[in-house]
C-alpha cells in the first residue's frame, strides 16, 4: 500500500523548496519500488490568508492521516502583527508539534568535505564534523505559561520554563539511545546553575546513565556550549538540550557547516514524524530561486531513513547530493570562487539527475 506523505510547502522560500524534495522523493520511490502518495496542504500565512487560520484543521486532519510530513517553513513580516495565537510560528508550528506530539528534535550537523572551506571557522575546526543535536520539542521556555499585565509604569512580562520528569525522560532516553549508536558520547546541556529546571534536568539524566554504560555522558552549561561550539566543535558526538537552548545552540552550529540552508531535521516521538529544514522562510530571498533547497532535500532523506527504513534510497539521494557538490555546484549561500552558482530550480534538477544516473 502507498505510504501516505502530507506536503506543507508554507510561506517565503517554503514554495520553492519543498518541490524539489517531493520530485526527489517520487524519484527515489521509482528507483527502489515504493509507493507514495503525496497530498498538499495549508499551513502558517498561506493557510491564514486562505482559511483565516494558521493552521486549519484540515491540515491537522492530513497529518494525522499520513505516515510522514514533509514541511517547507513557515512565518514572514506580512503576519507577523497578527493576534500572536494566529502568527504562523505560534499558532502553527508550535501546536503541530504539539498535537501530534513530536518531543524530539534531531538536528544533524555534518559538514559536507567539499563546503569545509565555506563554514566561518577555520576548517581543519569544522571538517569531518559530524554532530547529533537532540532539542526537547513540546515543553521548556517555548511552552510554559506567558503572561503580559499592566502595572504602573508599563508592563510585567512572564515565560515559565516547565518540564515534568517524563518529559526529561523521554527524550533523554531517545539521545542516550542514539549515543549508543554514534559516538558513544552524550552531552546533556543545561543552565543548571542558576535554573531549577536544569537542576532537576541534569539530576535525573545523570540517574539514568549508568543504564546506558556504553555511553559517556558529560553535563555541560548552556552558555559554555556556545563557545565551545565554535572553539572546537568536533569534541561533541550528541548533544540533548531544554527546546530553547537547542533552537539558539543548532542555529550557530549550522554556521559551521557553511550555511543554514543545509541542515536538515527530524521532529518525532508522536503520531506521524515532521521533516523539515532548520530554516525559516527567508523572506529576504523568497520568490528569486535563491535559496538553497539541500536542507529539504537532506530531510527527505531522514524521513526515507527515520520513517520508512528505507536505508539504500536515504543513502543514495544524500551520495546525490554529495556528487552534486563534488562537481562544484553552488546555491548563492555556500557560493564560493570558482565553484558554479545555480539557483533553487537547478540545484533540485542536480540532485535529481545524480539520483537517476
Ligand atoms: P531564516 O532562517 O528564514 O533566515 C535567516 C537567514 O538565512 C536569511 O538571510 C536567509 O536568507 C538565509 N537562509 C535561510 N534559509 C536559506 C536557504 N535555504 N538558502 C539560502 N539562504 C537561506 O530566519 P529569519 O530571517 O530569522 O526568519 C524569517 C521568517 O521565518 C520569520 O517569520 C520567522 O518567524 C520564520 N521562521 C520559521 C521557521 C520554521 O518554519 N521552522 C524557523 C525559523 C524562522
């Protein structure tokens, strides 16, 4: 039976992007004999200027009745006065992760050999750097309650930072089991010195490691991370962080693989896995066949990998997108002299071609 895959493209360069990747994935399919079917939705501006909702029910409905989620981005200076609970990140993203309870986040940060001179560090720091990111999804400071009241002289402002024991767990589990996996090496970051939350976070993720002996596990500030981030980026093999701190923390480790519109990611842990690209849905290039459409591609290979267990088709379209490179193709992002620049269309048809061939 065809796997069933739900398509948001959603605002900016979303519309530009995600085609790309649908038209590798039914390659892929071809290639390998599997069966997809693909249906569109609504989500974020799009779906509020159409429905008057970033996330109409309708497109709750489609995710939940698909297998996997192929998500473009959502968000833009045109909705970003709307009421908050209809913003596209607030009132769509956030509680698509939440409804269909996606608490896990993998960010994989990888630097491709032939974009190690494109990152901003040095790149004897950043090649071979093949890092895990694992970011809490459905709690921490993007959940916990908010509040704005007026007092005298302005306003009192308030965001809470909430985790239940259970959520720590679950998540901490899924990065030790993926630890084990890799590396063999777990850092678990947090801001336990000064946040209650981190402390209970460190004490309990420590309780747990001598069920995983295999895997080393460190505890390690937020703030520290950061820097050690950019001072020598290939000591990490997983990291798992409170969901903010993982928002900030994979936005800077993207820089050290050359550009954003590389990175890929996974959200699962619920009913169908969302895969999308780190990025958000650049307005500044939207509409000009600028932007670089490998993070989406790359995260059509997760969900053949993660989702499908389609191994051998997950490999060959990131080999594609490999070979690609290799032959000195650039998106203006990862543009560097003497490399060949080519716009979003091109690049998807590269890969597409690399895939066949
Ligand atoms: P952004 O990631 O959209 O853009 C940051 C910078 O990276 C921009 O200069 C952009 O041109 C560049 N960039 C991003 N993706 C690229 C790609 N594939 N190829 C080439 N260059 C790329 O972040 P932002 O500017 O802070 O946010 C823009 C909008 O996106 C906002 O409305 C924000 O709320 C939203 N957003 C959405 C998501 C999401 O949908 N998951 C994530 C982050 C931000």
């Amino acid at each position: 039976m065809a796997k069933k895959i739900a398509v948001l493209p959603g605002d900016g360069i979303g519309a530009e992007i995600v085609p790309p990747a649908v038209k590798v994935l039914k390659a892929a399919a071809g290639k390998y004999g599997h069966e997809f079917e693909f249906r569109w939705g609504l989500i974020g501006g799009a779906a509020y200027d159409e429905t008057g909702h970033p996330l109409p029910q309708e497109t709750l409905d489609l995710c939940r009745e698909s297998d996997a989620i192929l998500l473009g981005a959502v968000g833009g200076p045109r909705w970003d006065n709307l009421p908050v609970h209809l913003r596209p990140e607030a009132g769509a993203l956030l509680p698509l992760r939440k409804q269909l309870g996606l608490y896990a986040n993998l960010r994989p940060v990888k630097v491709f050999p032939q974009l190690a001179d494109a990152s901003s560090l040095k790149s004897e720091l950043v090649s071979g750097l093949d890092i895990m990111v694992v970011r809490e999804l459905t709690g921490g400071l993007y959940f916990g309650e908010k509040k704005k009241e007026e007092i005298p002289g302005g306003y009192r402002v308030v965001d809470t930072l909430v985790y239940t024991t259970d959520e720590i767990d679950r998540v901490a589990r899924l990065a030790f089991a993926l630890a084990e996996k890799r590396g063999g090496k777990l850092t678990s970051v947090d801001k336990a010195n000064v946040l209650e939350s981190s402390r209970h976070w460190r004490e309990y993720v420590q309780g747990l490691a001598e069920e995983y002996p295999n895997v080393e596990l460190e505890h390690m500030y937020v703030d520290n991370c950061a820097m050690q981030l950019v001072r020598a980026p290939k000591q990490f093999d997983v990291l798992v962080t409170e969901n903010m701190f993982g928002d900030i923390l994979t936005d800077l480790a993207a820089q050290l693989t050359g550009s954003i519109g590389m990175l890929p990611s996974a959200s699962i842990g619920g009913e169908a896995a969302l895969y999308e690209p780190i990025h958000g849905s650049a307005p500044d290039i939207a509409g000009k066949d600028l932007a670089n459409p490998l993070a989406t591609i790359l995260s059509a290979a997760m969900m053949l990998r993660i989702t499908f267990n389609m191994e051998e088709a997950a490999a060959d379209i990131e080999q594609a997108v490999t070979a690609v490179l290799d032959k000195g193709y650039r998106t203006g992002d990862i543009m560097q002299p003497g490399m060949k620049q080519v716009g979003t269309k091109e690049m998807g048809e590269l890969v597409l071609e690399h895939l066949s061939g």
